[in-house]
C-alpha cells in the first residue's frame, strides 16, 4: 500500500465546509480586520467624514433597524466655562507633574481602552500591546489567550499613526513656547499629509483646525510627554479660536470630565469632545454626540439618529516590560 | 464588490486591490478558506481549525503589503502562515494522534466517519504513531503535500526552506510512515508522482 495514498485517505471524511460556514466566517474575518483598522488605524481624527467612518465601523455591518432608534441617551445638564481659565489651570498642573523616563525599544506601550459604539448594549473592552519601536503588537484573542503578531509594521497602507517611540521622538523636537509650538505642529508634513483611505476624499483642514487635532491627539499619548511641553500643549491650545470647554461630560468609562471641542464655522452632524481629568487636566477618552440625524446609505432611517452617542475612554497607558504585562 | 466576478483575477492581484479596498481581501477569503479549513481541522479538530483559519487571514490581511505580487497563487503564502499558528497548538495535535494509538478512536474523523474495518483502523494507527514520532518540521511537510496537495515547489515557498530541504524532509517523514505501515513498497519510493 503507498502510504501516501494511505495517508491522503486518512481523515478524508472531513468535509469541506460549505456557505453554512463560509458567510458567517467571512462576516467574522471582517469586522477583526475592521476593527483592527479602527483600533490602530487614524490617529488624526479630522472634522468631516473620517471621524464618522470610523465611529460606524461597526454600526455598517448589523442590519439597520427599520423603526426603533438606538437608546438615546439623555444629555446631562452641561456647563460651559471659560476655556481660558481652565487650560491656564491645565497648563500649570501639566507643568508641576514628574518627568517620566523613557522607555527602551524593546518594552511595550500597553492600553487599555474602552469603546461604547452609538447602537451597542455593552461597553467594549480592548486591551493591546505596542512594542515600543512599534514593530510588533500583541492583544488577547477571542479564547483568551495573549497573541504576539509577527515582527513588522503593524500598520495598514494609509495610515498615519506612528509608533510609540517615532511619537516620543516628535514630541522632544518640539518648542515648548506656545506660540512656536502651535506653528512647528501645524506646519508639521506628516499631520499635513495625513491618512490617506480608498474612498475617502482627502482634504487638509485649515491650520488651526488641524492644530487643535494634533493637540488633542499628543495629549491623549500622555505619559512620557514631557512635563513642560504638556503644559506649553494648553497654553497653545488657549491660542486656537473656538476651543470650547464644558464641564461633566461623561467618557465611555462614565466618568464625568472637561469635555473640550472646537466650534467651527462648519455645522456638522455631531459634537466630538476631549474629555480630560477635571483635576490632573489628563486625556480620558472621547465622547461624540449626534445633534440631528445623520443619514448615510439609506435616506429614509438616520444611522444615526440625533442624541446617540459615542464614548471611549482610555483606562490604561503604561510603559511594560513584556506583552500580556499590565504595568 | 462581493458581486464582482472574481473568478479571472488571480490571488495577487485580489490582494493589490484589497490595499486600497480592505474589504476585497474577503475574496482571497472565499477562494481559499474553506480547503484551508478542512486541512487545519484534520490536524486540529473543528473548533480550533475555526480560529486558526481566521487568524491565518487576519496575519495575511496586515501583511499584505508585503505579498510577493510574482505569485499568482497565495496558498503557499496562506498555509506557511497557517503553518506558524497550527504550530502553536503542537501539543493538542500530537494527542490526538496518541489518543487514536492508544484508543483505536480517531475523534478527528469519527463524527464524519463509517465504521472502518480492522485492517484500516491498523494502518491508521501506524500513520497516527509515525506523525505523532515525526519532528515537527518534517510532519509539515508531509502533511501539505499529502492533505493541501502542494508541490515541493510550493512547500518550499511556504515554509522558507530550500527545495532540497524539503526534498530531505520528505523522504524522512515518509521512511517514517512506511515503516509504521508494515514494509516498503517500492513504487513509493518516486518522488515524481507526488510533485504535481
């Protein structure tokens, strides 16, 4: 007898599965590449329809229900106050704090992030390492069990997020006098350039726009900035016309924070704040409130309907030694 | 997009396209996940070939960038990275094969399979024993071009190894299966009409 042929007749009952397999495993494949692309992906969230793509990575994949909206969830009494004020309180307390080491390339820069998508029931939990030069990721899978990627660039084509370290590397080159610090980071060609998508039409938001994003994005990679530029961030903030801050809104952890957001000329279906530690002035997360309906693909049911809400909140960000680590 | 015939394309231009449309890597999905997924489960069982299958995908997405665009064919690519992950789960392979030694039930193919008469049941038993005794690189080989039915060429392809390795490897792991099998039969020992 061949033992190959043996060996190929050997376990041959097992089947090869059919469409009963293939249509949902494909639908799985998708959404773990799409949420791969939302959790690494874009770093500048800018104004328009990127920050909306992104939010409904999700919601496009579940049929759209014909009648009932998504639980709208009522709006706490929010106060405004004067900006100001508040980020020359910010820029002193960034100022006061400790200077953190920096770390070696080969530790990892560990998150722990939660994300409340506008039609989801449950808070989402998504826990990644990031080796600090950026060439390699590691999260846990759906059994549980601490996965280590290959060694490479983890990043989509387009994208353009940059790793721990090349972010740590940008911060220490820049000025920290406000005024110097606002012009070096909106005539920076990277942010100018941007994440390019298939589909997305790619546009460069007017400089001050832009240089609000970049802030607020720096400021959400708190932990080894630099005491004194952290602080030089809030002075440049205060710099921008049209930062607004209000007090008590939730992130996606539902801890009531400043949420800071920029008015702009444009009217926009949705409101995206910052929302930062009321005392330590640190990044917490995001909130995104819809404030009329917003319909895309079908014109008669919004994907999203005026009051949803979007969180996310970042509950963890630390320097480890190892992946699987929690600092 | 789904409804696009994809048929005439091949496997390295669906993954040019999938680097400015993510989504058309769904493609390279269809065409090759579910042999993929039949040859993991033969080694792994069902539950754990559904994530291996995945996560073979899933690497293959992040990597497309780097796909070798003179290969029309991605499965070399796509098992070599399957390859990696099932080799993860080394140890809940090779029980099944001692369980089937030990027990004369394979509980890989016993939900599918009918009753086998004795003299199969024995030769299975041998091949378990022998795979079960085989390092771990030349039971790769074996098995892709046994159950994925790949050439040399493609074993090579996906695994990193020179074609002479792989030339090495087999003639080892099938020294292997022959002799659990109970002797040698000579027509068995040409290569060529396995490469191909």
């Amino acid at each position: 007898m061949d033992d190959l042929r043996t060996l190929r007749a050997w376990r041959a009952e097992v089947p090869e599965p059919g469409p009963e397999w293939v249509v949902p495993e494909r639908r799985r494949l998708l959404t773990r590449m799409r949420e791969r692309r939302r959790t690494l992906g874009r770093r500048l969230l800018v104004v328009g329809a990127l920050g909306t793509a992104a939010a409904l990575a999700v919601v496009v994949l579940r049929p759209q229900p014909q009648v009932e909206v998504p639980g709208i969830v009522s709006t706490a009494p929010i106060v405004r106050l004067d900006s100001g004020v508040v980020l020359a309180r910010a820029a002193e307390v960034a100022g006061g704090r400790e200077s953190a080491q920096v770390p070696l390339p080969t530790q990892w820069h560990y998150t722990r992030t939660l994300d409340k998508q506008p039609n989801a029931d449950t808070t989402k939990t998504v826990e990644q390492w990031l080796r600090y030069d950026g060439r390699q990721a590691a999260s846990y899978d759906e059994n549980g069990d601490l996965s280590v990627g290959p060694e490479g660039d983890p990043r989509d084509p387009g994208d353009d997020d940059l790793s721990p370290q090349q972010y740590d590397a940008k911060l220490r080159a820049l000025p920290t006098d406000p005024v110097k610090l606002l012009a070096k980071i909106t005539a920076d060609p990277h942010w100018i350039r941007g994440a390019r998508e298939k589909g997305v039409p790619h546009r460069v938001p007017p400089a001050a726009i832009r240089g609000y994003h970049v802030i607020m994005l720096y400021l959400s990679r708190y932990g080894s900035m630099p005491p004194r530029l952290e602080s030089a961030m809030f002075r440049a903030l205060a710099l921008i016309p049209g930062v607004r801050i209000e007090q008590g809104v939730r992130d996606a952890a539902g801890r009531a924070g400043l949420g800071v957001w920029l008015e702009t000329d444009e009217d926009r279906p949705s409101r995206r704040y910052t929302v930062l530690d009321p005392v330590t002035y640190r990044y917490w997360g995001t909130r995104t409130v819809w404030l009329r309906d917003e319909f895309l693909g079908r014109k008669d049911v919004p994907a999203l309907p005026k009051g949803s809400v979007w969180s996310t909140a970042l509950v963890a960000s630390t320097i480890v030694d190892r992946p699987g680590d929690r600092g | 997009m789904i409804a696009e015939d994809l048929g005439s394309i091949d496997d390295a231009e669906l993954i040019r396209r999938s680097r400015r449309d993510p989504e058309a890597f769904a493609g390279l999905f269809d065409r090759h996940a579910p042999a993929m997924r039949r040859y993991v489960a033969r080694r792994l069982g069902p539950s754990l070939a559904d994530d291996v299958v995945s996560d073979t995908f899933l690497t293959a997405f992040r990597r497309r960038d780097r796909y070798d665009s003179g290969h029309p064919d991605a499965r070399p690519w796509l098992y070599g990275i399957a390859a990696r992950l099932i080799s993860r789960h080394r140890r809940v392979e090779i029980r099944f094969y001692r369980a089937l030694v030990r027990t004369g039930v394979d509980e890989i193919a016993e939900p599918y399979a009918e009753r086998v008469d004795d003299r199969v049941a024995a030769e299975q038993a041998g091949l378990a024993a022998a795979l079960a005794g085989l390092s771990a690189g030349d039971r790769e080989v074996l098995l892709m071009v046994a159950w994925a039915d790949m050439t040399y060429e493609d074993v090579a392809r996906a695994l990193g190894i020179p074609l002479g390795t792989v030339r090495s490897r087999l003639h080892r792991a099938r020294a292997r299966t022959r002799l659990a099998l109970g002797g040698s039969n000579p027509v068995t020992t040409r290569e060529e009409s396995l490469d191909g």
